[in-house]
C-alpha cells in the first residue's frame, strides 16, 4: 500500500482551519475530523505523492521514526478509503 498514491473524491468537501481538517461526508452527512498530522496527509491527496512519501515528510515534519509515521499514515489512509472519502492510485 505505500508504494500507492491517494486523491480525494470529486464530491468530498474540507475545509482546513489552523492545523485540522473538516471533512464532510457526503453519503451520511458527517463530518470527520483530522488533527495537524492527518491534515498533513489530506493535502497530499492529489493523486501524485505517494503514501510512503507523505509519511517520510511527516518523519521529518513531527520529528517521528519513520515506520511509525508509516504505519500512522497507512491506518488514516485505511479509514478515509473505508468512509469513501479518497481512493488508491
């Protein structure tokens, strides 16, 4: 799976303010709610970087080994693909 990329949905609204990350569901009509890490992981949803990529970057950015950030990064991955809110690529 880290050797995948992730994008968003078309249909999927968020709003970043400060260091989180609203993101509203469209099939229930929640909202899911990221902290400073996982809003660092929604704005490499472009289709682009890949998982292993973002994780290597937040390593460095929150000072975190790096397999752990991996492993971090692969669940909210797992859990934003489950709620249909982005795809692998």
């Amino acid at each position: 799976m880290e050797d995948k990329c992730i994008k968003k949905y078309e249909d999927v609204e968020a709003k970043i303010i400060d260091d989180e990350t609203l993101i509203l569901e469209p099939e229930s009509g929640g909202f899911f709610r990221l902290n400073e890490t996982g809003t660092e992981v929604w704005k490499n949803t472009n289709g682009k970087t890949k998982i292993k990529d973002i994780a290597r970057k937040i390593s460095k950015d929150f000072d975190v080994k790096e397999n752990i950030a991996l492993k971090d990064v692969v669940n909210l991955v797992k859990q934003l693909k489950k709620n249909k809110l982005i795809k692998l690529c």
